[in-house]
C-alpha cells in the first residue's frame, strides 16, 4: 500500500512540473484589437484610445403592470439589457436608479422599444 501511494505522488508531482512548465500561448480569442499593439507602442503610458464609430448603446425597454408606461433604460458600457432586467426582477437588488428609481422589483419584462416620433 506505501508503494502505491509513493508512486502516485511521484506521477502527480511530474505531472504538475510538466504542465506548469509548459509554454503559454495565448489564444485567438485573446489577441489585442487591429491597431491596440501599434498605438500602445506609440503612447507610453499603454493607454488604446476608444474609436470614435463606436455606436451609442442599445437603449433596453421593460414594462411591468405596476409601472405606468414604458421604462426605457440605456445601460452602460458593461451592462447587457438582460443584465438590467435581471436586477429589476431580483427582490434584492438596491442602489441603480433604473426606471425612476422605482422600488418595484418582479414582474419586468423585456419588451420592443417603439420608435421616438
């Protein structure tokens, strides 16, 4: 019984020096924008200025029977629409002032915003 466990440790222990001595290669999915590696070469400080086609987000609308109307939220750059809806209908949630800053939660649904006239 000691041999087998000795010997599995030596083969977990050659094993974690393997992987961990193996090269990193980072994945496509990680690769630097068009034109990040060149301006962070040109400015020092690494900073990638933010394109300025970038388009305005999306704005999300919800309703919600004891809401009047429509709320109309345009969340930001880290936030998706379903994000927001998730935190409307969590009865926990506190300190956004989405939709007026209304304390109603449960009962928003994702709705088609209409066009502004």
């Amino acid at each position: 019984m000691c041999c087998v466990i000795g010997y599995w440790i030596r083969a977990s222990a050659s094993l974690l020096v393997l992987t961990a001595s193996a090269p990193f290669v980072p994945s496509q999915a990680m690769a630097l924008p068009e034109g990040a590696a060149t301006a962070r070469a040109q400015d020092p400080g690494g900073a990638v200025p933010a394109r300025s086609q970038d388009p305005p987000p999306p704005t999300c609308c919800f309703t919600n029977p004891g809401f009047a109307g429509t709320c109309e939220v345009r969340p930001a750059k880290d936030e998706s629409c379903g994000q927001v809806l998730d935190y409307l209908n969590n009865p926990m949630s506190k300190g956004k002032s989405y939709c007026g800053n209304t304390s109603i939660r449960g009962g928003w649904k994702s709705v088609a915003c209409e066009p502004k006239k």
